[in-house]
C-alpha cells in the first residue's frame, strides 16, 4: 500500500478554515477534501499523514487517513489564486484520526528527521513516503495516538521476483487497517474469531488480551470508488490463520465456507 505526505501551510489556507474542518471531524465527518498539489496518481486505499509546515517549530504530523477518491481538479483552495481563475487537485480522504495542530503536534518535525531527513521538506502536498520510513512513521504513529498496531495476512502479493531474505510486499485492504473500521467491526462481533472461534486472550492470557485481525467480507477486486463501508456489516473478525487460509486461493473464500472446512478438518490437529 503506498503512503503520501498531505500538507496544510497556515499561510495559505488560514486557521479558521482549518479550524472548521476539525469541528466538522469531531462532528463525524470524516470523509473530507484536501489538496495533493501536483500529484496525479494516488491510489485508492491509499494511507496519507497529514502534516504542518510554514514558519516556527511547532510543525509535525496532526492526522492520518486513507484515500476514498483519487485525484480530481477543482477550483483552487487559497482565494486569491481561485479568484484567478487557478485549480488544484484534491483527493478525499477519510481520516482516521485529526487533531488540532496548534496544540496537538503527534510526532514533532524533529522526530521526523529521525526517519529521513528529505521526506519532510516538500513545498507541495502529495509527496510519497518510501515504504520503509512509512512503516516507521505508522509505528510511533500508532503508538502516539492510542491505536491499535496490525498485522495482516499475506492477501495479494506483488508480482515480482523476491530474493530470500528479503522483505515481501504485501497489498492490503486499507479499510482493515482503519483503526475507527477495527474499532467497529470489534464492537458489534467481538473477539472470537468468526471461522474458529479461536480467542487469544483466552488462550494466551494478558499477551493475547484485545489482538485480532479483521477481514473484508467483499473482495478488493470487487470494492470501487463510490464504495462506502459498514464496518459492522462488511468486517469480520478472524485469527492470523483463518485470515490467511481465506485468502490462500486466487478466489478468496466466504467465512462460511471455511467454517465449513474448519468444521470437517479442525478437530484433527492440536498445537
């Protein structure tokens, strides 16, 4: 899944707008516009961070999101270039977590550098984050914000030779990596997986304690723009291994027919 770097530049889209935004959020508006500057390809499910820049040290990384819509052009989002005649292009992004960034800087610009020390200086929004650093970034991300750190089963696999050794890359679904999504399919289906009913923490005590993947009931070949998820209706929970075992074949099985093989197979073996 590849990860972009969204800005916002207090001197060209002033607090007040911002301001407005971060109360429609709380409101439960997350799906919102922003500007990607001049980049014309971001995927959809795309993971983006949202960061400060312009003058002073109190910059950094204040949200994080996943993109529902792909770039499209629109009027320009600073007045004065709009009044002539200017457009920008946007995607929406549906954001997970958004804070306040006159007062809740997550990760402070110096932190950053930590990562890299290139990344963070672009003069437009939309710049790619190397893989690498974004997994990074995710990590204390998760960690700042009180999230929910997941690993996912191998469901798509990039069409490239990999050298033993090496780190695979994996195609997700974003939408099982939204914390909000997780947090929701959680509460309605709770902790047991739903093939095998397998609980971690009952098995595992403490360590295991709230760990569950979640699965896309409908299949990413099948998922498009215009499509709007109910985490309580589209996600399951399911262990590391029945997740694995859904998505083993090029056809990815339902949960029922699983259960089903779990059913006849299941009671054969024990760890």
């Amino acid at each position: 899944m590849s990860t972009f770097l969204l800005t916002w530049k207090p001197d060209e889209w002033g607090y007040e707008k911002l301001k407005e935004r971060l109360d429609l959020h709380r409101a439960g508006e997350t799906i919102q516009r922003w500007s990607c500057g001049s980049t014309k390809n971001i995927p959809l499910g795309s993971r983006v961070f949202l960061t400060k820049q312009g003058k002073g040290s109190y910059k950094g990384i204040f949200g994080s999101g996943y993109v529902t819509q792909q770039p499209f052009e629109e009027p320009h989002f600073n007045e004065e270039k709009r009044k002539a005649g200017k457009t920008s292009l946007y995607v929406m992004v549906n954001f997970d977590r958004l804070y306040d960034p006159l007062s809740e800087i997550k990760i402070d610009r110096t932190e950053l550098d930590d990562f890299d020390l290139k990344v963070w200086d672009s003069q437009g929004s939309g710049k790619t984050i190397p893989d690498e650093v974004a997994s990074n970034l995710e990590r204390l991300w998760l960690e700042r914000t009180g999230g929910v750190g997941i690993p996912y089963a191998d469901e798509l696999l990039a069409d490239s030779s990999v050298k033993e050794g090496a780190t695979k890359q994996v195609i997700v679904n974003a939408y099982e990596r939204n914390p909000e999504a997780r947090e929701r399919c959680i509460r309605k289906w709770g902790l047991n997986c739903a093939v095998c009913n397998f609980h971690f923490e009952l098995f595992y005590g403490q360590l295991g304690k709230g760990y569950m993947h979640v699965h896309h009931l409908k299949p990413l070949s099948e998922i498009r723009e215009e499509y709007e998820i109910n985490p309580e209706e589209d996600l399951r929970p399911v262990c590391p291994n029945c997740h694995s075992m859904l998505h083993r074949n090029k056809q990815v099985l339902s949960v029922e027919e699983l259960r089903k093989i779990v059913h006849t197979y299941g009671g054969q073996v024990r760890c």
